[in-house]
C-alpha cells in the first residue's frame, strides 16, 4: 500500500507553466511565514510547514486503510474524521468519508449542512462560532481511500464525492 500527496499548493499553483512542457510549478513558498524569526519564516534549507498527511493505518503490523485528501488545513481534521468513522464507528470505507465533516480553526467551527442540527444549536449554545457550510462541500477536502479486509484480503476503494476522483482496481 502507498499514501501520496502531490500537491501544487492553490488552484493552479503559482499561475506558472514551463513553457513547452506545460508543467504548472507550485506556490509551496506560500505556506512559509513571512515574518522573521518563528520556526515557520523563510530561510535558506528549510521546508515549509505543511498539513499534508498521506496517511497509512495499521493493525498487528499490517496495512489495512491508506488514505489522503486535498484541502490545506482541513486536510488533518477530514483524516482524522474518517479514521474514526471506520475504526470506532465501523463504517464502511465509504461511508466513512462521505459522513459529514466538521472543521474547527481559531475558535470557529465550520460544519456541513448534513450535521444535524440539534448539534449545530448545542455546539452554538456552548459559546461556539459556527458557519454552515454546503452538504458536501469541497471546503472539507476530497479524501481518496483503500481498506484491505484483513480477514479476506479484499481491497475496497472509496472516492470523496466532494471532488473529482473514482475508486477503481485490476
């Protein structure tokens, strides 16, 4: 099993192709901060601090979900969440990553329309900021995932349908 994230950074990356190889070049240097002085600020050798997180779970030493999304900062809280929606709430791999999605950054918590609301007014009623977003909004990533059935060896793939992407095998 492989975990990848190929990534050129925002839409269109910097807006630069090679010319005559039509190779769109990044925008990583983006993702540095660009006062001097934190552990995130340019300088010569570094990388910048990123949120990608091809991730690969295992259980007795054994690969069994290999997982990874688009979607910057919500890249870790849209992993995260399908994680446990298969391992604690054993759902399907698809299932798993359809399910709503919530995001919290700075105090405010970003949800899908699909959470119920009764949660939404409780979260509300706690003191939270929270912004309703579409019922399977693009904001929350685009996971791509493989589960291998440990017992059968069987692969089962899953696509986000919040973006583009399809779970095929040979």
């Amino acid at each position: 099993m492989v975990a990848l994230t190929q990534t050129i950074n925002h839409f269109f990356g910097s807006g630069v192709v090679i010319p005559g190889y039509g190779i769109l070049l990044n925008d990583e240097m983006d993702d540095f901060e660009k006062l001097p002085g934190t552990a995130n600020s340019i300088e010569p050798g570094k990388k910048p601090l990123s949120s990608m997180s091809p991730s690969m779970v295992l259980e007795n030493g054994r690969p069994f979900i290999t997982l990874g999304s688009p979607g910057a900062l919500r890249i870790i809280t849209a992993l995260t969440q399908i994680i446990v929606n298969i391992v604690d709430h054993r759902m399907n791999v698809q299932q798993a990553i359809t399910a709503p999605r919530i995001h919290c950054q700075g105090g405010e918590i970003a949800v899908e329309s699909r959470v119920p609301a009764d949660v939404r007014d409780a979260l509300s009623a706690k003191g939270h900021e929270v912004t309703v977003k579409g019922a399977m909004d693009l904001f929350f990533g685009g996971a791509q995932a493989v589960f291998v059935d440990l017992e059968t060896g069987t692969l089962h793939g899953a696509a986000d349908p919040r973006r583009d992407g399809a779970a095929v095998g040979y």
